[in-house]
C-alpha cells in the first residue's frame, strides 16, 4: 500500500525544484499550486514576456486510487524516472498523458 504522506511529500518536492528554474530577468512567475484536499499539484507559468502573455501548466500530478497520475508534463524531463529515484514505486506511476491503450507497453502503471 502506498504512503499517501510520502507521495505528497516527493511531489511537492519535485514541482518546487522545478519552479526555481525561472529566470532572474524574467517576468514570468512560476507558481506551484498544491491542493492536498483533493489532491491536484500543479506547476504553472504567469507574467509577460516580450509584451507577450505568458500563461500555461508546466506539469500536472494527482494522486488517484494511492497511484501519482502524471497527467501533464510539459518539460523533458522524464518525471516518472524523476518520481522513481525520490522512491516511488513504478507500479504507483500512471502516465496518465499516453491513452490508456499505449499505457501497457511502458514501465508504470496501466491505472
């Protein structure tokens, strides 16, 4: 069984990290928005850039049914491995961004 704690903890921890990553002459603010209620975490980028809106999720992570669903990722990173190394289960992991078909054919859970 899954230590939901635990799970919250490494999320948390990974969408920090990643929203330090802004730079310093930006105008954009990385935001992290963690709803442990119902458990939705979410990276998000605001501000302006070149007279430009800046406005988008950068990642996306629930915890469904004891399992961290990684529903959006908008980097390169591979956040399932990121997830594994802080001490995650890969059975725990569901790549919820693949269409539940292809989710058979990966390393984590199919949901």
């Amino acid at each position: 069984m899954a230590n939901l704690d635990e799970y919250r903890k490494y999320i948390k921890q990974l969408l920090t990290a990643y929203s330090q990553y802004e730079k310093s002459d930006s105008q954009v603010e990385a935001q992290t928005i963690f709803d442990t209620e119902h458990d939705h975490y979410q990276l998000v980028y605001v501000g302006w850039q070149n007279k430009r809106r800046v406005y988008g999720c950068v990642l996306h992570l629930d915890i469904k049914n004891e399992k961290i669903w990684i529903q959006h990722n908008g980097t390169e990173a591979n956040i399932g491995d990121e997830l594994v190394a802080l001490g995650v289960l890969k059975q725990d992991i569901v790549l919820g961004f693949h269409s539940p078909y292809k989710r058979q054919f990966t390393d984590f859970a199919v949901g």
